[in-house]
C-alpha cells in the first residue's frame, strides 16, 4: 500500500513556528475527521452531492464497455487522439504516462504489442494542432471526443476541425473514426453523436471533471492502450476500504487534509508544492494541481456565507526541480507545504559506469542512476528541514496499474476531506467561469451580446 510520512511536517524538527504537533493535532481533531469520513460515504449515493467517483473503483459496467470496445478496435487504429480540456484530460495524460514505457509514441507497432500511439490535445494552439494534424495518417487515427457539458469551446472547436479533415479524407465513413465520452443526456455533444451515429461513452451524473479519470473518460483511452485497467481498479478498491476507516490515526488521505489544512490555517502555509521524483509521475503533478485548486479555490462556505479558501497548487519535478525552484522553497518565504512523492522500486536499474577518475565526478561511477535520484530526494529533504521548510513524504512502493490507482483515488479522498475541514463544497462542477462567458461572447455566442458589449468597453479601459 502506499504510505505518508509526515515527519517532515512536525514542530520537533521544524520549530512551533513551522511545523505542527502533529499527535496533538490529530488527538484535536479526530472526532472531527471521523464525523467527516463519516458523512461522506453516507452522502457518497445521494443525487447532487459529486461524490459519485467514490463508486468508480466498483463500477464494473463502465469497465466491461470500454474493454467490449477496445476488443473490437484491436489493430485497427495506429493512433488515439484525445481531444478534451481540464478534467477530461489531465487524469488520461497522467495515467498513460505513468503506465505507458516511456516514449510511447515513437515506440514501433511490435514495441507497443499492437496498441496504437496515443496524443492529448488539451490545448488549441494552433501550430501545435496543426502541426499533429499533419503528422497523423488520419485513417489510421480514432478520435476521442471527451466533454462532460458537451460545449466546451475548446474541446468542441478542436472537434470540428477534426470531424471536417475526416469527413474530407474518409467519406461517410468518418463515424467510425470519432467516439465520443460525453453526459448521458444533455449537451449539443450528445446531441450531435446521436444524429451522427457516433459510439458513444458516458461521464457518470454526479462526477466532476477533475474526478472522473476513473470513469470512460480515463478509462476509455487506457484500455485502448493496453493498460490493464483492472488493476488499476483492484488499487482503487483497496486505498477504498482503507480510507472508510474513520480513525485519523489509520487513514493517510484524512492525515494529508488535515496537516495541509492547518499547515494553511495556523502557520500561513499557503502553497501546496507537488513533487514526484518521478518524470513519469509528472502529469499526475498536473492532475492534482486542478483538482486541489479547483476543489478547493472557492469564495463562498457550504452555508453559502462568503469566503476565500484556497492553498495555490505548485509543480515542481525531482530531480530537474531542485536546479529551478529549491532555492526559492529553502530561502524564500516560509510559505510551502512540499509534497515529496518517492517511488519505492524503479522499473530499471541504470548502472553508472566507472570511467572518470576526476574528483569532482569519480564518485558517481559504480554507482546506479537510482542511487542518484534516491540521494538526491532524500538530501533535498534534510535540506528542506536545516531551512525549517515543511514535508510530507508520500511513498508508492512502484508504478504500476494497482499502485496509481491507489495514489490517485487517495490524493481525491485527501481533497474531499480538505474541502470538508475548509468548509467548502469541494466536489461541485461549476458549470461555467466568468472567462469562459466572456470567450463565448466574444465569439459571438448567440445570447451573450451584452456580456461582449460590457467586455469590450473593459478591455479598453484596462
Ligand atoms: O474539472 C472541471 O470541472 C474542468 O476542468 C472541466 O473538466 C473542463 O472545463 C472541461 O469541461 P468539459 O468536460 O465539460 O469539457
């Protein structure tokens, strides 16, 4: 199972000024966190609540789908491309480059056992889209269309694209290239599939963005991959049952909540800094900086009384990080909480041959390349300590299916007790931004003409 060590948190080696006394804190607060876990499996079914993801790990239906589907597509497709934004991409990127070999994409077929590449676009650069769009041998490509609202600008815009280069290059055959993950009913997605036969996937009622890598949305494109996606779930059953403990002292997402959110509250610890030393645990940097910022980054309580929580998420990779931002966690502003997370058994063990004799380098020959990545979280650690910096240390004994399963649903369950602790609603999908209204005026979205009148003068008066 995957462990916390929070030493690295506590007043005996930080000071009363920067660290918590943690046995005391969680004697505090152990009635409080065993009322929340509590509460949240009781609410976990109740329509409206978004806590639906805490299902996933159980939901055979979406699993028997996705695997029926990606059976039938075996060998046809060279490419999946993923089109979405947010949350219907950050928990695919994080995943498959956690499980995927490294360089997937410009592995060969036999490399890849016969799954095809895979891309995310996430974003509507229009170079970077185009310059894939003519890479891709588009008849050899399935397009993933993945919006729960089903009119994401971005999203919808990339589709259009898409669906027009196919229809030019394949003829009415283009449908069986497009597959849409999208809500059951509503949204001009759904619409469209349904007119244009599409094969179509659900994001479940009650699950938001940033909490649906386990449905379709993730689970779609893992298993079209070859990813084993039922170890994925046995690790998400597993960190379940051990995080419906409600005794603090057992359970490591409600520790996390609690020693990040006091580490806020009481000691002005406001940024949360995320730090796998991993490069293949870097999109789920990524993925937990929208979920922790978007859960939690909220103006008003659950009793509706306004408010303005919200620690401000910050990524940064062992060991390519240390030779950025260390500097800045160690003599800047007392103001971090760092997140180590440190994988207990790398895939490969890369000796470093012995073939300089310089002081200055010698040393590193005959040693391995985990030896070095080991040594450099661990003294980055102490580092971190003689500055009187605060850690936690999250421990995964290996990348694999079972074990980011485990992380990724404990980092959800971690987020969902923050948000109780703060107050707020933290699993709530807020249909749309202030910004995105704009866009969409902007754009000349029918209904939004005063929102672009308004927007306009703004920008001149900026
Ligand atoms: O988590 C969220 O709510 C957002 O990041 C959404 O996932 C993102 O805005 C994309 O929305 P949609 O899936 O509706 O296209």
């Amino acid at each position: 199972m995957i462990e916390l060590d929070f030493r690295g948190a506590d007043s005996k080696f930080l000071g009363n000024e920067n660290g918590l006394d943690i046995a005391q804190e969680f004697e505090n607060y152990k009635d409080r966190i065993a009322e929340i876990i509590t509460n949240l499996y009781k609410n976990k079914d109740a329509d409206g609540e978004g806590l639906r993801w805490m299902d996933l790990g159980y939901s055979q239906e979406t699993s028997w789908y996705v695997k029926e589907y990606a059976a039938l597509v075996e060998n046809r497709f060279d490419n999946i491309l993923v089109l979405g934004i947010g949350g219907s991409a950050l928990g695919g990127l994080a995943v498959t480059n956690a499980l995927l070999t490294p360089y997937w994409n410009m592995l060969s077929k036999e490399e890849r056992n016969g799954y095809p590449r895979i891309f995310f676009l996430d974003n509507i650069d229009p170079d970077e889209m185009n310059a894939l769009l003519n890479i891709l041998n588009l008849s050899k490509t399935l397009v993933n269309v993945i919006t729960k609202s089903g009119d994401t600008a971005e999203t919808m815009a990339q589709y259009m694209v898409l669906k027009d280069r196919l229809e030019q290059e394949l003829g009415d055959d283009y449908r069986k290239n497009i597959i849409v993950t999208t809500d059951k009913k509503t949204g001009i997605l759904r619409q469209i599939s349904e007119q244009e036969g599409y094969k179509a996937f659900v994001v479940p009622d009650d699950v938001g963005g940033r909490f649906s890598v386990f449905t379709a949305v993730g689970l779609l494109p893992f298993a079209l991959t070859g990813i084993d996606i039922d170890k994925i779930t046995s690790g998400i059953k597993d960190m379940d049952s051990a995080l419906q403990n409600p005794n603090i002292y057992e359970n490591i997402s409600a520790q996390n909540a609690l020693i990040h959110y006091l580490m806020d509250t009481k000691l002005g610890k406001n940024i949360t800094v995320m730090m796998p030393y991993s490069q293949k645990l870097k999109y789920v940097a990524d993925w937990f900086i929208q979920l922790w910022a978007e859960s939690l980054g909220k103006n008003q309580k659950l009793d509706g009384s306004p408010t303005c929580t919200g620690p401000t998420p910050v990524k940064a990779i062992g060991a390519t990080d240390q030779h950025t931002q260390i500097q800045l966690f160690n003599q800047g502003p007392n103001n971090k909480i760092i997140n180590f997370i440190r994988v207990g058994e790398f895939e490969t063990t890369l000796n470093i041959p012995q073939i300089f004799q310089y002081t200055g380098i010698g040393y590193l020959g005959g040693k391995t390349i985990n030896e070095l990545i080991n040594a450099e979280a661990d003294s980055t650690l102490v580092s971190l300590i003689d500055y009187s910096r605060p850690t936690v240390t999250i421990k995964i004994p290996k990348i694999d299916g079972y074990h980011i399963g485990q992380l990724l649903y404990m980092l959800e369950m971690q987020t969902a007790i923050a948000g109780a602790l703060y107050n707020v609603n933290a699993c709530e999908q807020q249909s749309g931004s202030q910004a995105r209204n704009y866009t969409y005026a902007l754009m000349g979205r029918k209904g939004y003409e005063e929102s672009a009148k308004a927007l306009r003068e703004k920008m001149l008066t900026v």
